[in-house]
C-alpha cells in the first residue's frame, strides 16, 4: 500500500499544483468531440448501460460530456486539488467525486462505461502498475460494460516530450520543457517540466513548477495487462488532433492510441452488433 502511494506521489502533487490553470491550460482540448467518438464505437462494440465511471476525472472536463448524453456518473482522481475543482464546477454531484488511486480502487460500484482518458494511464511507469489498473476496472466493470482508456504514441514522446514550448492563455504563461530524446523506443520513460506564471490576488506574478513523469506503454503490454486482470481487447484507434479517431492505430503517425476493452467471453469469435471480435 505504502509503494502505490509513494509511487503515485509526484503525479498527484503536480496536479495538485497543476490544477487551479488546468481548465486554461487545456481550453483547446476538444472533449466534446472526443468523448462524442469513443462512446460511438463504444456503442459499436455492445455499449448499452448509462452507469459511467471517469477514472482519473481531473477537474470534471471528460465528465460533462458524459452528463450531457445522459450518464449517471462518478468519477474519481488521485488528486485532490483536481477533485476540489470538479466539485465546485458541478456542486450539485459533488458527493458522486473522490480521490482514489486507479491502481487501488476501492469499491466505487458497478458501471457500464468506463473511461480513463487525457494521459493518465501514461502515468503507470511498469507492467505490474498497468495490470493493478487494469485489475480495479475489471472489478468494476458490469459484465456487458466497456473500458475506453488512451495512451500516448511513439510520435508524442519523441516530438512533444522532446521539445520546448511557451504559450499565453487567459492572462497565464505556460512553459512545457520536454526531457525525453527525439529516439525514445518503445517502454522507455519520458519526462517533462511545466512552470506556470500567473498573477496572484496582489497582482504579483507567482511561479508554479512541477515536473510529469510517464512512460510509453506498447500495445502487447496493454493487451497483456488486460489479459492478466480478466479484459480483452477489442480495438484500437489512432487519434489525431482535434479528437479525430481512426480505424488504424499507428504510433509513428497518431498523437494517441485508444483502446476499447471488455470482459472476457469463453465464446471467442461471438459477434458484437454486427462486428467480430479481432485480436489487436
């Protein structure tokens, strides 16, 4: 218990700093879209219920598309800062938000649709980290549910997390200092520094510094993981920017892979509404 919680340390303090400019430091993301596409294939593959989850919730930004299709809803992250701030943006669930940590989570219930999305599994930095993960959403997961959950390409870590960025939104500065090599192989560690400037209540600028360690997760240790805690796979797709979701998952090419899973059928070769069950 105490080598999860030290281990999940650093993550959490920098999300905990991290998360008063979150909501600015993302404003580009496209969740609605996103979510909007993973639950359509979701769908695809056998997705009926309306019990959802949002592991690693962050400040509720993945969790309003949820709502806005009509999900009852929990969700749940290992900060506590990024908890707080989903709670006052949705005061009336605040009691459906917790901290926990996704490789013990505790007894939250049964859902239907459970996501992990916006780089959170890229925070489990070995295999057995993966499956304990993978071990709390099988616990979880109804029998017919699906677990929709991303993790971040080659092509990110050798160009984002290798390269330095400065940008201004809202009245904040964001500096991102990438420390991973243009090389990086597959199941290495990437790394990267994020400094925030931004002004206090006496006008002063304050500097906020935490530092994110990941790592790249290949697809036969995901698949392998989820073998391990009773899921299977059943597809991957290659995201690019602006939450457009392919057929074809390419780590050279795609900012992202997303994976859709589910428990596993003794009946291998069953048929999904209309779609077979494939090996990845």
């Amino acid at each position: 218990m105490m080598a999860v919680i030290a281990a999940l340390e650093p993550a959490a303090t920098s999300y905990d700093c991290l998360a008063p400019f979150y909501d600015e430091f993302t404003s580009a993301y496209a969740y609605e879209p996103w979510i909007d596409a993973i639950e359509q294939r979701a769908v695809a593959w056998g997705l009926e219920g309306k019990r959802a989850l949002d592991l690693a919730c962050g400040t509720g930004k993945s969790t309003l598309p949820l709502l806005a299709r009509g999900y009852s809803i929990q969700g749940c992250d290992i900060s506590e800062g990024m908890i707080r701030r989903a709670q006052d943006k949705l005061p009336e669930l605040a009691e459906a938000f917790s901290v926990a940590d996704m490789r013990e989570l505790p007894e939250l219930g049964e859902f239907d649709f459970v996501l992990c999305l916006d780089d959170a599994v890229n925070y489990l930095l070995s295999d057995e980290e993966l499956e304990a993960a993978f071990a709390g959403v099988a616990r979880i997961l109804a029998p017919d549910g699906i677990f929709a959950f991303d993790v971040n390409s080659l092509a990110t870590y050798r160009t984002s997390f290798a390269e330095t960025e400065v940008r201004e939104q809202g009245g904040i500065f964001f500096a991102w200092r990438g420390e991973a090599a243009p090389t990086l192989q597959a199941a290495e560690g990437a790394s990267a520094t994020v400094e925030i400037f931004a002004p206090n209540v006496d006008g002063l600028w304050e500097r906020h510094t935490m530092r994110h360690v990941q790592r790249h997760h290949p697809r036969s240790a995901i698949v392998a993981a989820l073998q391990s805690a009773g899921l299977k796979c059943c597809a991957v797709f290659g995201q690019r920017r602006g939450a457009v979701l392919e057929d074809q998952a390419d780590e050279e090419s795609h900012i992202k892979l997303v994976y859709l899973a589910k428990p596993q059928d003794p009946r291998p070769g069953r048929e999904v509404t209309g779609m077979k069950v494939v090996q990845p």
